[in-house]
C-alpha cells in the first residue's frame, strides 16, 4: 500500500460516520420561520388548491352541483344558441383550459384548439395587462362554413355549434385563411383540418366542455345568446374584444366580460409580432402557370392568321402550362382523392367556381390546340378562371389580397407573361415590348403602393392589415423583393429595349421571357408569404 493511502482510507471512514448536531438539522424547531411559511402554504386558499380540494374528497357524481351553473339547463330557444362567455377578472392564464382541450380531444403534439393570449394597455404610470382564453367563436355567420368548398361545415340548428366534419374534408385549408381567428388547424398527419365542436357530445349528455370543467376559477362557461344579432360583445365596451380582429365579418359569438371593464386602447401583446406565412408552393406554381396559359392564349388569339407556326407553339405552350397548373394545385390538398367534391360548395365557396370553371377549361385548351380559331375562347375562359382566382382569396378580408390588388397581380401575370412568350417567339415586336414594360411596370408600382403604407402609420403602430405586409416585405422577405424588382426590370424593361435595337442576338429575347417568368414565380410566392393573418392575441416572444 502507498504511503499516506492508510490514511486518506481512514480519513474517509471518518468522514462517512460523521453524523450532524440535532441543532444543525433544519427542522421545524430550529427554523421557526420555515415552520410558519409552511403553515401557511396549508392555509392558502388558492383557486388551484380549492379546484384540487374538490377533486380529492369528492366522487364524480358529487361534483355536478360543480359545473351544474357552467352550463345551460335547456336547450337553446329558437333563435338562440350556445357561446362560450368568458370572465376576463378570473382568467389567470393558467392554460389548464388548453391541457384539458388537448387531452380530452387526443390531440397531436402540436395541435391545439384552445389558446391563451395577453391583451396589454395603459401607459408607463398605469400599465395593465389581461390574459385572455379563446377558442372557436362558433360564429353566427361563420366563415369557414361559407368558404368550404366540399361542405365540411355545417352549424347546428339548435345548439348553433359550428361543426366540422372530418369524413368530408378535403385538406384544402380554405377555411384557414377565412378563418380571421386563426380557429381551425390543419393536422399534416392526417390530411385534414381540426377545430373545437364545444366539446357538444359531452353537453348532450349534460356534461361541461373539457376547457370549462378544467379551469379552476370557473372563467369559462356556456352560454346561451340571441343568435340573430352580433352578440360578441364584452361588457363596457362597444367592440367583440380590444386587439381582436373586427367581429363584424364573421359575427363571433363568445362574450368577454369584465365588471371592471376594459378600455378601447388595448392591444394584442403580440401586435407587433411579424408572421411570416407559409408558401403553399403548389398554389404558386398554379397561379403562375394557369395565367400563362391564358396569355399564351391570348397572344395566339392577337397575332391572329398571320403566322400559323407560332401560334401553334403558343398553343401548345398554353396547353402543357394549362394541364401542369391545374394538375399541380391537387398536390396541395390533404385528402386528394377526396377531391371530386369540390363543386358542393358552389353556392358560397368561389373555391368550387373556381375549380368548376378551370375544370371545364381545359376540354376548351385541347379543343384550341387543334383549332386554333377557338384562342380567343380558350383565353376567355382562363380569364373567368383567373377572375374567380383572386375573388377566392380577396373573400378572405385579408389586406394584401384585396379585390383590386389580387386581380392586377394575377391578371396581370397573364398579360406579362403573354407578352413576354410574343417577344421571344418574335412576334409584333414593338407591341409586345410595349405591353410588357407597361405590365411589369405597373405591377411593381402595386408593389410599391404597399410599401409606401409604412410612411402613413406609427412605427410603434400594430402591424395589421397592409402595414403587416409592408414591413414583412422590408424585414424577413426583403431578400426575395428585391430579386423580384430586379428580375421585373431587367426583363420587362431593359432586355426588351435591346431587343428593339435590332441588333441583339435572339437569345436575349429569349433571357427576357426567362427573367419575367422568374419574376412572376417570385411574386406569386411574395403573394402568399407577405400577406397579413389576422388571430386572436396571443402572448409577445
């Protein structure tokens, strides 16, 4: 054995019998305090501590007298019908609300129905704060209901619940972006979308939704409201809930009320947040293809007799572009084969027009190739296509899709790209050029008109609507804007005019179309991620 190892190994014995004081150990003797703090944590009649209380010493059949003032007595009267009311002064944001939701529904990990947001307001001397529970606002004209093409909605004649219907969803997530309360969420895993029913089979059995048996304060209740005027609306205060998106398109029914009332200066915490979008990519390169074929068209159709191999190369051109777009905004349903009920919603949903009159375009594209008399009927129609492209998205309320901005943006596509093919197939040279130039021009000045919005509001100002896109535009996606107006301008403009010098080799002809085309490609897929998304407040990163 080494020198000294005797001893450490002695040392260590020692060490390990070594046993403190009676006096040293903490202990409720030695350390009053601790006593008293723990004494009290006891006392504490905490909402938590009560809810649990409750829970522990009684069966499940004694706590009805529990929720029994939770929810209605009665079935909903004629033009009445069920809403979730939910008292601001006792929402806590202990999200016990979304756990509940969460685990009673069998929701994957990252779903949820149910969220927790924060409204903030005041100044520096007064500062206030309120957290605030949503979910479905079972709305009164809901627009999901009105926006699904495959009728995969339907609102209840008399509980009033909007229900979605899984058998019939199509993935399309239509209903996502008419959704201005960000409600319904598409679950990747099984192709559709999801949103919360008021948990109804559990109120036809008497029982209280998962969200209000779970909070422990009771800030959440069913209600029963006048279904036939907006009924959104909190106590003391003449809007559905200050920092929510306005409740006159939709109508929410929810009740948000406070004894304390809220003032109309409060904002969503996240306000400021910028939110950039998913690209959707098979409907950008449906909304890029499809205007080209219509251009194609409609080049073929004004370069008219005069020269019967080029239009026979636009026509096929337009045809493959045609059969590619439509065939491509398929890969961006969930349940593709599903999909041939998209005409059931033809009466509300400009998605089914839309669908039902591209559809009965392309028999008129086929026919246009080999009779190239019909063009003009082919373009027509591509256009009424085109027409119910943009009022598809413009039906959202969203800023950045507006009726008028989403038609010359998607119009003007087919009329860029169109004049672009006609430059490069060398037809009517000097029109094309001018045509184009004028398009690419007038679709950055749209651009443009978006930007200049951030020079009218306050920097501090919540980014909403226009100006929500605007800072987008100039903060995460400024990269791909400015490669679009360089792409705009040097092939709308630049190479064009080389072009009419007459001594430009043929391939620059052919660079413009590439560089227009690109450009386009560019801006379809700006036009989905830049635009604003309107939801309920959420809680600032």
């Amino acid at each position: 054995m080494r020198p000294g190892a005797k001893a450490a190994r002695a040392e260590r014995g020692r060490v390990r019998g070594w046993r403190p004081r009676a006096d040293m150990v903490a202990s409720k003797d030695n350390f009053p305090l601790l006593a008293e703090l723990l004494a009290e944590q006891q006392r504490l009649a905490t909402p938590v501590a009560k809810f649990s209380e409750a829970h522990e010493h009684a069966a499940a059949p004694a706590l009805e007298p529990v929720y029994r003032d939770l929810i209605p007595l009665t079935a909903p009267k004629p033009g009445e019908q069920y809403a979730f009311e939910v008292e601001l002064d006792s929402c806590t944001g202990c999200k016990a609300c979304v756990s509940a939701c969460h685990s009673l529904n069998g929701l994957d990990d990252n779903e949820t129905w149910r969220d927790v947001g924060l409204v903030v307001g005041g100044d520096d001397r007064r500062p206030f704060q309120q957290t605030v529970t949503t979910a479905c606002h079972h709305c009164a004209e809901p627009g999901c209901l009105s926006g699904c093409p495959v009728l995969a909605y339907e609102k209840d004649p008399i509980t009033g619940i909007v229900r979605h219907l899984d058998d019939q969803c199509i993935g399309c997530q239509y209903c996502v972006l008419k959704c201005p309360y960000d409600v319904p969420k598409y679950n990747a895993r099984l192709g559709i979308v999801r949103k919360c029913d008021m948990c109804h089979g559990r109120l036809a059995e008497g029982e209280a939704p998962a969200c209000v048996q779970a909070c422990p304060t009771q800030a959440i209740r069913i209600v029963t409201v006048k279904a036939e005027a907006p009924v959104a609306r909190a106590r003391g205060h003449g809007g559905f809930l200050p920092g929510a998106p306005d409740p006159d398109y939709t109508r929410p029914t929810t009740r948000y009320v406070s004894r304390k009332g809220l003032a109309a200066d409060l904002r969503a915490a996240d306000a400021a947040a910028l939110r950039v979008q998913p690209a959707h990519w098979p409907l950008v390169g449906t909304l890029t293809l499809v205007p080209f074929a219509v251009g194609c068209f409609g080049a073929a159709a004004a370069v008219g007799g005069r020269e019967e191999s080029v239009i026979h190369y636009m026509t096929l051109w337009g045809a493959a572009a045609a059969v590619l777009g439509v065939g491509i905004s398929v890969a961006h349903l969930g349940q593709p084969l599903r999909a041939w009920r998209v005409f059931l919603g033809w009466r509300k949903s400009w998605l089914s027009r839309e669908a039902m009159v591209l559809g009965a375009w392309l028999p008129v594209v086929g026919a246009a190739v080999w009779a190239p008399a019909l063009s003009g009927v082919a373009a027509a129609v591509g256009a009424v296509g085109l027409i119910c492209s943009a009022m598809l998205y413009a039906d959202t309320r969203r800023a950045f899709w507006a009726a008028g901005f989403g038609a010359a943006k998607i119009l003007g596509t087919a009329v860029v790209l169109g004049a672009a093919m006609m430059l490069a197939m060398g037809v009517a040279v000097e029109i094309a050029t001018a045509v184009l130039a004028a398009g690419v021009v007038g679709k950055l000045a749209c651009d443009a008109r978006v930007i200049r919005v951030l020079d009218e509001v306050d920097e501090d100002a919540p980014a909403v609507g226009r100006a929500a896109s605007a800072r987008l535009l100039k903060g995460p996606l400024w990269r791909v804007f400015a490669s679009r107006i360089v792409l705009g301008l040097s092939g709308g403009v630049l190479l064009p005019m080389q072009v009419l010098t007459g001594v430009a080799p043929a391939w620059v002809a052919w660079a413009a179309f590439v560089a227009v085309a690109v450009g386009e490609l560019t801006e379809r897929y700006l036009f989905f991620r830049a635009v604003d998304a309107p939801k309920m407040p959420g809680v600032a990163a």
